[in-house]
C-alpha cells in the first residue's frame, strides 16, 4: 500500500515535470515567434521606407527631366526666338555716325553671346543631338567643350554603340553629374569616359585622376540620383577612389 | 565548463560568473559523489550548492538585465533568499536533510528572473537574433531545469527519508533535466563565445 503511494507520488512526480518542461518550453517557444514576428515586421516596414524613397527619388528624377524638357523647349522657343528678332529689330536701325554703328555692333554681339548663352542653357538641360546623334557623339561634344590645357577629356566607345533612349539619357546625366563633380572638387588633369559593350553587357566606367572623395560619405544629392538613375534602367554601380589615380563609378548594364 | 574555461577572457562579467557556477556545482557534484561512495550523507554538500550557486546566479541576472528597477528586485529578493537559506541550514533545519524548500524557492526565484529578462528582451527597441544570444540560451537553461524540477524538490524530501528506492528514481529525473540544463548552458557559452569574437 504505502509502495503504491510512493510510486503514486513518483508517477505524480514525472508527469509533473514533464507538464512544467512543456509549460515552460511553450513560453520560451512564444517569445521566439514574437520576436520573429516583430523582427518580420520591422523588416517589412524598413523594406516599404526603402520603397517610399525609391518612389520618391524616380518621381524626383521624372519630375527633373519633364521641367527640364519644358524650360529647354521655352528657352529655345520663346527666349531664343526673341534674342533672334531683337537682332533682326537692330540690324533695321540705320546708323549714322561710326559710333551709333559701334554702339548697334555691340548690342548685337551681347544679344549673339546671350543667344549662345541661351542655347547652352537649354542643350545642357536637355540635348537635343542625344537623340539625333546618339550618346557617344554628345560626349565628344561635352569633351570638347571641358577640355584645356588644365584638364583633357577622352573618351574610349565604339562609334557603332547602340543602346536604349533610356540608358543614353541615364549615362549622359551621369556623366553631367560625375563631371560638374570633377569641375568643382577634384583638381583632376584627366577625365576618361569609356563604354565597352559586350554580347549580354554594357560595362560604363567614368574616371578622373583627382583628389579623390570618401565613398562611406557618399550619400550626397548627387551620389544619390546616379544610384537611383541607374536603379532605373535596371543596372549595378560601384563607386571607386583611389586619390590622384582613379576615381569614378563604374555601371554595368546587362542587355 | 570547459569551453567557459577556455574562453574566459573573451567573455563578459555576467558569463565569467555563470562559468564560475558551473564550476561550483561541477566541484559540489564531485564532492558529493565521492561522499555518496563512501556511503556517507552528502546532503550539506547540496546546502552548500544553494546558497552559492543562487548567489553567483542571481548575480548573472543583475549583470544581464539592464533595467534599474528589475536589478533593484533582484538584488533585494537575491539577499533575503541568500540570508533565509543561511538561516534554514543552521538553525531551522537539519543540515543533513534535503533542503526542499529553499531548492523549491531557488527555482520560482530563477524562473521569475528570468521572466524579467525576457520581458526587458521584448521591450527593448533593438532586436537581436535570440537563436545567437548567448544570454537568451543561458535564460532558457535556468528555465529548463530550475523551472521544471519543482516536484522533484517538494517530493525528494519526503521519498528520501522512506522510500529510498523510489528516491533513487527521482535522482535519475533529477540527472536527465541536469544533462538538458548543462547541455543548454553549453549552446550559451558557445554563442557568446561567437558573439565577441
């Protein structure tokens, strides 16, 4: 009898345990699924703030390009158109004397350079020769006009680069933006372009041999609208520097 | 204990004083077996494991849990538990009768530590990755055997003192939730271990 109980108590004593070990193996079980569904969560609503800004920087860039496209347009039609009767207006003007001409002479060389001016303006905002004469021929244009003694452009693409509308604007803001980069900071005395296109890839790559920048402080307006930029068409970037050797970004485009 | 050892310069306060427990009861437990060899009552042996081992315990819950109010809790319960098992051992109950009750409280003690640390763990607005804490691991160790052997404790005393047989079968219980608890306890020191380096 009083074995009996004993092994009762033994019988009370093992299922007791076991009742605590599942007890306390359920909570501990609660605490790593509620951990696992805040870490989900928290990771979902990091990966909709990613989203946003993406969202937010292609409308950013969009919103760019139509404004640019608007006051490239205005500047040329309206602006321009102007320039070109005022110039007209002047050269109607008779002249009586030699310094009334001068003085005319003047007027219409100011209004030629802010015609010029003009043009500039508005071919920077938006080239109309991009899609005309295509990327490659624009950059050597570009190079031209960088180009001195300080500081010499090159570019190294094949003539017969063919590539998207999409990806010859992108790569042509990039280089605005590498360049006005260059211009500003970097002290380089070369800039070298090149755009290599392979049977399933583009491979761009932009290099100066400046003074080089921090590519952990990347995260400058500019840095960013390239990495969006190249979001965009679907591309991967890198961003080197090596300070007074090579520093640019490097984007691959796959076809 | 071994791997404690071994890494116990890359670890941190809290767990050099977690290896240090295991060492203590790793030393009891040898003790205690060599007195059992020789057919003598071990029993002071597991007084002595009480007080030591909730006092180096409680100190690695003071150390993990950040909380000002929580390590206020357990610095107070740890020195009226530490002093009601002094006192149990000397002058309340025999020092060579299994000492249920202050094993018992021990446990509810360590298992209400713990529900403290993981309470601090899902307030807090860091997230870590529990499956490589080594703190998260060394909590469900207490959890595992200082939570589940409760009726091991309030019976032993009882089943000791007249039935041995049936005791000795509680022992066998007792052994396996202590391989679980050194086997837990083991995952933790190898996931701080991890952690630091």
């Amino acid at each position: 009898m009083e074995e009996k109980i004993a092994d009762n108590l033994v019988v009370l004593v093992s299922i007791g345990t076991l009742s605590l070990f599942t007890f306390f193996g359920g909570v501990l079980l609660f605490i790593i699924l509620y951990q696992k569904k805040v870490i989900r969560s928290q990771k979902e609503k990091q990966d909709l703030e990613t989203q946003f800004q993406k969202d937010m920087l292609h409308n950013y860039i969009e919103t760019q390009e139509k404004e640019r496209k608007r006051i490239a347009a205005d500047l040329h039609d309206n602006v321009g158109a102007s320039l070109a009767a005022v110039k007209m207006m002047i050269n109607r003007i008779p002249s009586q004397n030699d310094s009334e001409k001068g003085v005319l002479e003047e007027c219409k060389e100011v209004i030629q350079k802010t015609a010029n001016s003009t043009r500039e303006i508005s071919h920077n905002l938006l080239p109309p020769s991009l899609d005309t004469l295509g990327l490659v021929k624009v950059v050597k244009r570009m190079g031209k006009n960088v180009s001195s003694d300080e500081l010499k452009m090159k570019l190294n693409a094949s003539p017969s680069l063919t590539l998207s509308k999409k990806v010859e604007l992108a790569l042509f803001r990039i280089i605005q933006e590498m360049m006005t980069n260059t211009l500003k900071y970097a002290k380089a005395t070369e800039i070298i372009v090149s755009i290599e296109q392979q049977k399933d890839q583009t491979i761009f790559k932009y290099t100066d041999n400046g003074i080089g920048f921090s590519i952990e402080n990347s995260n400058g307006l500019g840095f960013k609208n390239i990495a969006t930029r190249v979001q965009m068409i679907q591309a991967e970037h890198r961003f080197f520097s090596k300070p007074n050797h090579e520093n640019g970004v490097s984007i691959t485009i796959k076809s | 204990m071994i791997i404690g050892l071994i890494n116990l310069k890359k670890l941190d306060p809290a767990f050099r004083v977690l290896v240090l427990m295991v060492i203590c009861e790793t030393l009891v437990s040898i003790l205690s077996r060599w007195q059992q060899i020789q057919d003598l009552n071990n029993l002071p042996y597991l007084h002595f494991l009480t007080f030591f081992e909730f006092l180096l315990g409680s100190c690695f819950f003071y150390l993990t849990i950040t909380n000002k109010a929580f390590k206020r809790i357990i610095f107070i319960l740890s020195i009226l538990f530490l002093g009601y098992t002094s006192i149990n051992s000397f002058f309340i109950q025999d020092i060579y009768t299994y000492n249920q009750i202050p094993r018992m409280l021990e446990g509810y003690l360590f298992v209400l530590f713990g529900f403290l640390y993981f309470y601090e763990l899902l307030k807090q607005p860091k997230v870590i990755q529990l499956s490589n804490s080594g703190e998260f691991w060394a909590v469900t160790a207490f959890f595992s055997y200082f939570g589940t052997t409760q009726f091991i404790h309030l019976f032993s005393g009882y089943l000791g003192s007249h039935y041995r047989d049936f005791y000795l079968i509680l022992g066998d219980l007792n052994r396996t939730m202590v391989i679980i608890y050194y086997s837990i306890l083991t995952i933790a020191l190898w996931k701080k271990k991890s952690q630091t380096t």
